[in-house]
C-alpha cells in the first residue's frame, strides 16, 4: 500500500514509509519504530492507519538499519542521537503538514516501545501535534519537557511489562497530568509489546484489539 519517501530534515534528509489511505486524503500520522528499526511490522501498521483513513509516515530513525536481534536492538536505541531523531521528526511533522494529502491539516504521533517515549519528545518539540499515542514507551535518554506539551495524549500500558512497570507507566502519566497535559491512560492485562502481532511471544490479540478500538476513536476525535 505504501511507499518510500525522502523528506527535509534540518538541513539533512530522512527517510520512511509513507501510507495514505484509498479516500485521497485524512489527517497526518508519524508512526514511531520500536528499537528494531523501520522493520515491516511498522510497515504495516502504517498501512492499517492508512485503511483507517489516516496518511501514516513512519520515519527512519536508524537510517538504514534495523535488526532481529534483541541484543542489537538495544545498542541501537542506546546509540540513537536524540537531538537529531528530534530533527528528523520535526521534519517529518512538517513533511505531512505540507503533503496534498493530509487534509485536516492536523497530524499525531504515535510510537511503540522507544517509539513511545519518543512519540512524546516529538509532540513537546513540535507544538502543531494535536495528538500522542504512547504504546508502553520507554527510552532512558528521552525525557521530554511535558510542560511544553500541548496536544492531548493516549497512552496504553501492560501490567505485565518488566521494561515499563505499572509504578513507572504511573509516575509517567502523573508528571503529564502535573504539567497540565490532558492524558487518557489504560492498563492491559498483557506484557511489553502486546501489540506486535509479528511476535507470538509478546502478542496479546484480546488487548491489542482493544487498545486498536480506543486508539482510532481517540485520533479520529483529536484529528478531526
């Protein structure tokens, strides 16, 4: 359904998976990676936004690089530059604002795993983000200015999850709400990564159809 882009980035460039939907046109959606990488997992969640109506760019974080392995996941996401995967998500917020195709011209951000966390820092950095879904986002160099947050947030934890612990997802919630950030917060009886259906090992079908139903109305309220 979707296609490879190329978009400005602070002087720079970045790439990504852009998927619209059949209608032309609908609001902006960055879809944030895992500490995989652009993996086609993410690829295809793209491509279910775009089903659902949105124009869903899922940008290049790594640059090229991705992995299956657990252990190389982890140094990438350790080696990620944050300053310049701000940059490259600025520009991908600008390149959907600026798409014939995204029509609202509103655009959210939603992230997995370190996509979470990240899909925040991007909503702080770039105010004109109506809208942030965080799936158990965790990445312990991002610390985003919640004070600087202006769109309202989704965010879908798991009681099970040893990355990011009821206590952390908690305190995480508590300093939005305390910076006066709008926050809709749900707890799933699942472990990390309950959403990633190209994992049997981490996939939980019952909580990720939920946690799919309270994302779409929460974007399509907030987006339209």
């Amino acid at each position: 359904m979707g296609e490879k882009v190329e978009f400005a980035a602070n002087g720079g460039s970045c790439q990504g998976y852009l998927a619209r939907p059949s209608s032309g046109s609908g609001p902006g959606l960055l879809v944030i990676q895992e500490w995989w990488g652009l993996v086609e997992h993410i690829e295809r969640v793209a491509d279910r936004f775009a089903e659902a109506g949105f124009v869903a760019l899922a940008p290049d974080l790594y640059h090229g690089e991705a992995t299956t392995s657990p252990d190389e996941a982890g140094r990438l996401m350790m080696a990620l530059n944050i300053e310049q995967a701000g940059k490259d998500l600025k520009g991908a917020a600008d390149f959907l604002l600026g798409h014939e195709a995204v029509e609202p011209k509103k655009v959210g951000a939603l992230g997995f795993c370190m996509g979470g966390q990240l899909a925040l820092f991007a909503a702080t950095e770039h105010p004109e983000i109506a809208a942030c879904v965080d799936f158990y986002g965790i990445h312990p160099e991002v610390k985003p200015d919640f004070r600087k947050l202006r769109g309202k947030v989704l965010c879908h934890w798991a009681k099970n999850d040893a990355f990011v612990t009821p206590e952390a997802a908690e305190a995480l919630v508590k300093a939005m709400r305390d910076a006066g950030v709008e926050v809709e917060s749900y707890m799933y009886d699942a472990g990390h990564a309950f959403f990633n259906d190209s994992r049997p090992d981490a996939y939980d079908e019952a909580a990720a159809k939920l946690a799919w139903e309270r994302t779409l109305a929460f974007l399509r309220r907030t987006l339209s």
